[in-house]
C-alpha cells in the first residue's frame, strides 16, 4: 500500500499532467482561431481548475456553463 504523501505526489502529477494536456489543446485551438481571424473559441467539456487559473493569469476570459445538462466553455482575447 501506498504512503499518504506518496498517494498525494502521484494525484498531483496527474492533475499537472492533465493540465498540461489540456493547455497544449487550447493553445492549438487558439492559434487556429488566430489565424482565422478570430478571437474566440469554444468546447463542450469542463475545464480543469487550473487550466481556467492559468489562462486567466494570461489576460483570457473565461466563460463556462451548462445548457441541457452539457457542459460548456469559452475563451476570448478581446
């Protein structure tokens, strides 16, 4: 079995590597939107916590919700 403070450092590296994950798919999807002329974008899903932290650190605005029971987001640089 596992030590707590072991259990506690392999959770936290999953929640890092997720967010990285995540941040890597956003920042495609950003310049993608940028090279598009846009200065948005959207997803359906949830956005880890400290994905939104980090972004909103960047200057982003972040917008979540939920219509019929889905889940939403969206990201603006205006």
């Amino acid at each position: 079995m596992l030590a707590t403070n072991e259990a506690k450092r392999q959770a936290q590296n999953n929640i890092d590597n997720c967010v990285t994950q995540e941040l890597d798919k956003i920042d495609k999807l950003i310049a993608e939107a940028i090279s598009n002329g846009k200065f948005s974008i959207c997803n359906d899903g949830v956005l880890q916590y400290k994905t939104k932290e980090m972004l909103k650190s960047l200057g982003y605005r972040i917008e979540t919700g939920s219509q019929y029971n889905e889940a939403y987001w969206s990201i603006s640089w205006t």
